[in-house]
C-alpha cells in the first residue's frame, strides 16, 4: 500500500516525532509544521506522495465524510426523522426526505425501529460534525438478515485489498454477500457456515493483514471454506 | 449509558443457538481460557489478576482495626465491594456507585461470606475491643463480558493470599489468614432462547437474563442470583447447575495450581 | 512535606535509601494496548507505582453544558483503587483526586489538537491500582500514551517526572520515604520534542537554584521515560508496514 511512495523510508513515528524539514512540502494529514519542521500527530506510518508528508494512523476513529458508504443503527425515531448510530463520535440524521420510502409525516416508526440497520450513504458534513445520512441511491436500504463484524477503521484498506481483491476472495469462498461500510461495520450475509468462516477470515486479515505470512495463511485458510476455490 | 442492540445481533444469536453454536465458535458449556495471577499489587495484604477473554479484573485485599459489633463482640467482619468505573467500558458512566456495581459486588460477597471460608472469630484479637475487618475490593479494569465470574474467581484468589498485617498494627506478627474454602462463580445468560456458560460482550449485549450460582468445596449452593428481564424454568436450572458444578470444580483446581507454585 | 523526622534518607555513601544516585530515576515499564475494551490503554509501571490508562472517544460531549462549540473537552478522572495504598483508601472523589484531575486535564488539552472535534469529549480514565509516591506523575505519562495509542492527534506526548529535596539535596523522582520525609516535590510534564512544560505542581521549600537542578533533573528523567514511550507504542505494532 505504498504505491506513489517516491524514495522517502517508510518510518513508525508517535505523536511529537519530527519527520524532516518543511522545504516546499506540503503537509498532510497526521501531521503539522512547526518551525520549518514537519512535525507527526499521530501513531502511525510516514507517507509522502505528490509532494504531500502525512502520517496513516494505525489507529483512529470513524469520522464521517460525504459520501462514505457506511452500516448505520437506528438510534432513535421521531415523527419525520431517524438518528442514527454511525459508530463516529455524533449520531446522524436521517430525514423521513432521504428515505428509500414515501413517509407519512408520524409514520416513520413503522418503516424503521430502534436496532434496525441499514445500509446508508453519508450525504453532508458540516464543520460541526453534524452528519446528514441518505438513503436514497442504488442499493441503499435496510439489511433485514445477516450479521455486523466490526473493524477498526484502519484495517478496512486491507480488509478490501488490491482493487477489492480480498474481499471478493472473501466472498466467494464464503459464499456470501460481504459489504464493508467506511465506519469499520462489515455486514456478512450467508448461511451459518459461510458467516462463520467470512468471521475467520476477517479475523486473520486483522492479525496478519500486514504481515507477508498473510497470504499463505488466507489461502490455508481458504482450503477450509464452505465453497472451495476454484483450484 | 443504555447500549444500542442492533437487531440484526439478536437475530444471529437466534440463528446460530439453532444450530447450537456460539459466534466464537465455542460450545454451549465452553468457557474462554482464563489467566489467573496473585500477589500482583504492591500495598495489598492480598491480591490477583484474572483475564477471562476480553475481561480483566483486579481484586485487592485490605485489613483494618475496628471495634466489633455490639451483638457479636467476639467476630470480625468481611466486607467485599466492586467498582465498574469508566475505566472498564464506554458504557459506564462515571457518578456515585451504579446498582449494577452493587449487585455485582454484593453477589460476590455472599457467595464467600455464606461459604464460611472465613472464620469470623478468627478475627477477633480482644473480644468486644478488637477486631478485624477484612475487606476485599475488586477493580474491573475491562469489561469484554462475564464479569461476574472474573470477579467471583479474582476476589476468592486474593483472600486465599492474604497476610495479615499485624506487625504494622502493633498486634503481633504477620501471619497468612486462614480461608477455609473456595467457593467458585459460574454465570450463565440466555442468548438466543438458551442458556450459554461465561458469555461473552456481544453474547451478552444481544443475550437477555443471566444467573449466577456460586458453589463451595463440597458442591453446595452459596449464592444464586437472577439479573435482567426474563424467566426460566426449573428444567433449565437444572441443567445449568450440572455444568456449574463441573466448572467450579475445574476452577477451582487452577486457583489451587496457583498457589502451589 | 513533613520534617526529616528520625529517617535517614540519604546515606553515608552519598546513595539514598534505595541504593539510586541522586539522579536516578525508579525503573520505568510501558506496555500500549492493555485493555482489549478501550480506544487506547496504557499501563505505566514506576518503581513500585503501577497506573493504568484508558481512553474512550471522541464521543459526543455530554451533558450539553459541557460541550464546547469549538473544540473538544478532556474529560479526566484520576482515581486511585481502594487498595492502592498502604492504609485502605474509600471509594469516590475526594477533593485530591478532583485537583489532578483537572491540571492532568488541562495538560493534556494543551497537547491535545482538541480544535479538531468541536462538540464532543474524549474519556481519559486514571487509575492507579499501586502507589508508591508520583502517581500524578505516572499516571500523565500512562494517560499520553493512552491517547496516542487511540489514534488521538497530538502535536506531542506528554511526560510525567518528579524531583524533590531530601536533607537539602535535590534528589531525582521521589520514592515513598522521600516524599513522607522529604523538604519539597516538584512534579512537571515536560512536552518531549518541545521541552516546553504543561503541568506545574510543587510544594515545599526550594531555594531558586535548588529549582533550576531540579528542572534540570526533570528533563534528563522525561528523556529517557519519552524514549520508553515511544517504544511501548511501536511494540504494539510491530511485524511490518499497515
């Protein structure tokens, strides 16, 4: 994942670590200049592409953006709107106008309740965190069956993979619908012996995602799957 | 903080307790491996550390010289309390001590103090004067699920290491206070309709009622305690006190394994 | 600070009760990531003293009364266990307890890129399950560690040390006797790869050189504790490249 790395060593900095001097880059995110120095704000992994230094967290929490696609809880219900639980510090706001349904105003409880979880596209942040969900678009909806596996926000890049390479290999030796929502919810939807091994397999990518072992140990793993692969 | 239980939870759990599975892939009566430590905690007269999956727990042991009881001059006392701090969860909010803190630590406090381990007159050094009040704190650092049983295990691991501080009292020397048993948790929660032993964090967020039993040496009951909304029958008491049984005494073997290292 | 009493806290080898040199600081252990139920932990063990961090959040701020339109609020609480001290401690607040945790608040908020979540809160739980003297001390360095392990942006750790004078020398990080017996205590955090100070607490008796060898011995201690730090946060990850 260090694609348009161009020479700069990949290096592990803590909060306070200076990364070198500014000299006409421009300074990403998980990092701030101070006094002619790029200084890191975050735990994580130098980057430094088109010019930009920055720092990849190797932790962090969900903080919505527009667009993001992500796996939503109902939280709360009044009579024109839904809050909804996006695993950020702030619920979203889902109006009865951007649901997938014609609402009556009054009716919105009947088309979704407290716990029920959805599939929803984040529309508008504004500078105070305040989150406006949508769930009008193609594949938008409530998921009615299947089950939520949660991931720390920074292993979704590795959970995907290569242009969604592993994730599609998840699928299919599943044999399971797999959606990853950008705010670290996976929703798996497949018998009971597919869930559970796509719950293996998240499992690994998260231990040894990073590591070189990872593929030899995705491909044993792999031989154990309810839909074998095609070899 | 009231948890959010997505639905979608409630409905796996009702799925895979069908097919008589767990989402940890564990069986029904299967229990997390468990690490028990002791003696881990400078200035307690007493301690341990137990890590049951996701959950760690510390508990500590303290002593004190107090006059004893009018109606019972010649007994010490024993005192066992629980905190669940913020410390421990997202969902734990800080304020005076919560009613589930209570519970937790009372259930943990008569599951030892009706064991009789403790032998109050024991404690007595001058009746009607003397005495001492021995009291167990247990500290939740984690709550990953089950805290019942670590706190259960980690609250009878540290008195069963406890010296008695007499030389820093002016009352004689140190010596180790005598615990006659070891009275053992076992906690069982209704998750998708059947009962499940040491559920985990999600078990429990999608799970419904849960009881603890707390058995001694010889297999007798101490402590039974019921928590949250629902019933069962006695059928299923039944059967969840058969693997209890097994259980405590599997525990109870470890608890003696540490300290004959 | 109480007189010198009947204890000799320095010897006649010139070494303290201990066998430590004057600026020597207690051993010092870090691990990250000790507790599986919060965005960050960290354990700190110093000397005797064992403080335990967790950080929750960024959270929505509640109650509303607390929010801050424009940035985020640290929320501490520095507890000590019942058990963590040689005479049994009750449980709750009391008004020790209450003062650290505001100043650690406020420490870390200056270190903190707090601007970043207007409206919400971020959790920082303290405890310290073993004391032994410092444990405000400990327990900043175990909360900074913390917070970075979450993924918190921070322009830079935060470091907690403590020197003092005993029998009129200025000793480095007190033990135990030291502080009971000690002239003065002066704990600091001391920003690593700044040098600049965001915590300030003294009480005693220092003359204005006594001070400065103090400061002195301060930053010699925070460079060294920065370094085991920086090395508990990198052991969580190592193994390779995210």
């Amino acid at each position: 994942m260090s694609n348009g790395q161009n020479g700069a060593e990949l290096r592990l900095v803590t909060p306070g670590m200076a990364i070198g001097p500014v000299a006409g880059k421009r300074v990403g995110s998980g990092a701030i200049a101070q006094n002619d120095t790029i200084i890191a704000t975050r735990l994580g992994w130098t980057k430094e592409f088109n010019n930009t230094v920055s720092v990849d967290p190797i932790n962090s929490a969900y903080m919505p953006r527009s667009g993001d696609l992500i796996v939503a809880v109902v939280a709360e219900v009044r009579n024109n709107l839904w809050f909804m639980n996006v695993n950020g510090p702030f619920q979203g706001l889902l109006p009865m106008s951007l649901a997938p349904w014609k609402v009556e105003f009054g009716a919105a409880r009947q088309h979704m309740g407290i716990g029920d979880v959805v599939l929803a596209r984040v529309q508008e942040v504004d500078e105070c965190h305040n989150v406006v969900l949508t769930m009008k678009g193609v594949g938008l909806r409530r998921l009615n069956q299947g089950t939520i596996v949660s991931v720390p926000i920074n292993h979704i890049d590795r959970l995907r993979g290569e242009g969604n390479a592993t994730v599609q290999r998840l699928r299919d030796a599943a044999d399971s619908r797999i959606i990853i929502g950008e705010n670290g919810r996976v929703w798996i939807d497949g018998n009971a012996e597919g869930t559970a091994w796509a719950r293996q397999a998240i499992a690994l990518t998260q231990a040894v995602g990073h590591k070189t072992t990872f593929e030899a140990e995705l491909s044993a793993l792999e031989q154990n799957a309810p839909k074998k692969g095609d070899a | 903080m009231v948890e959010l239980v997505p639905t979608l939870l409630r409905q796996e759990l009702a799925r895979l307790a069908e097919d008589d599975l767990r989402l940890d892939g564990r069986k029904q009566w299967e229990g997390r491996e468990v690490t028990l430590e002791t003696d881990c905690l400078y200035n307690a007269e007493g301690s341990a550390k137990v890590v049951l999956g996701d959950t760690i727990v510390y508990a500590g042991v303290k002593f004190e010289l107090r006059t004893p009881w009018p109606d019972r001059p010649a007994q010490g006392s024993l005192m066992c309390g629980a905190e669940l701090r913020p410390v421990a969860h997202r969902k734990y909010e800080p304020g005076p001590p919560s009613p589930q803190s209570i519970e937790l630590g009372r259930v943990v406090d008569r599951g030892i103090r009706e064991s009789g381990c403790i032998d109050m007159e024991s404690l007595c050094i001058v009746p009607g004067e003397k005495v001492w009040g021995v009291m167990i704190d247990i500290h939740v650092l984690s709550d990953g699920g089950n805290i019942f049983d670590a706190c259960g295990l980690a609250a009878i691991a540290a008195l069963r290491t406890a010296i008695v501080p007499a030389e820093r009292f002016d009352v004689g020397e140190d010596y180790t206070l005598k615990v006659k048993g070891t009275p053992i948790m076992a906690s069982f929660t209704r998750v998708g309709g059947r009962y499940i032993y040491d559920p985990s964090e999600e078990e429990e967020l999608g799970g419904d009622e849960r009881i603890h039993i707390t058995l001694g040496d010889e297999g007798h009951l101490h402590s039974l305690q019921k928590g949250l909304r629902g019933v069962f029958t006695p059928a299923e008491f039944a059967e969840i006190f058969e693997v209890a049984h097994h259980r405590c005494t599997e525990l109870r073997t470890l608890v003696a394994n540490q300290e004959g290292n | 600070m109480g007189g010198y009493g009947d204890v000799q806290l320095l010897r006649d080898d010139g070494l303290r009760l201990d066998g430590r040199k004057i600026d020597e600081m207690r051993p010092v252990e870090i691990e990250a990531g000790v507790l599986p139920a919060a965005d960050g932990s960290a354990m700190v063990t110093h000397g005797l003293n064992v403080a335990v961090a967790a950080v929750y959040g960024p959270m929505e701020a509640h109650p509303r009364k607390i929010q801050r339109q424009d940035r985020a609020v640290i929320d501490v609480r520095y507890n000590m266990a019942p058990f963590s001290t040689s005479d049994r401690i009750r449980p709750g607040f009391n008004r020790r307890s209450r003062e650290i945790s505001k100043v650690t608040a406020e420490a870390l908020e200056s270190v903190v890129l707090v601007e970043r979540y207007p409206r919400s809160k971020i959790r920082v739980e303290i405890e310290i399950l073993a004391a032994e003297a410092g444990t405000r001390c400990v327990g900043l360095t175990a909360a900074a560690v913390a917070l970075a392990d979450a993924g918190i942006p921070m322009r830079d750790l935060i470091v907690g040390v403590a020197s003092g004078k005993v029998e009129g020398t200025v000793v480095l990080d007190l033990d135990k006797a030291e502080d009971n017996y000690g002239q003065a205590d002066l704990p600091v955090g001391i920003l690593p790869n700044t040098g600049e100070i965001a915590f300030l607490q003294m009480d005693g008796d220092l003359s204005p050189d006594e001070f400065n060898l103090a400061m002195e011995y301060n930053f010699k201690a925070a460079a060294e504790i920065h370094e085991i730090m920086v090395d508990a946060l990198k052991r969580r990850y190592e193994g390779g490249e995210n």
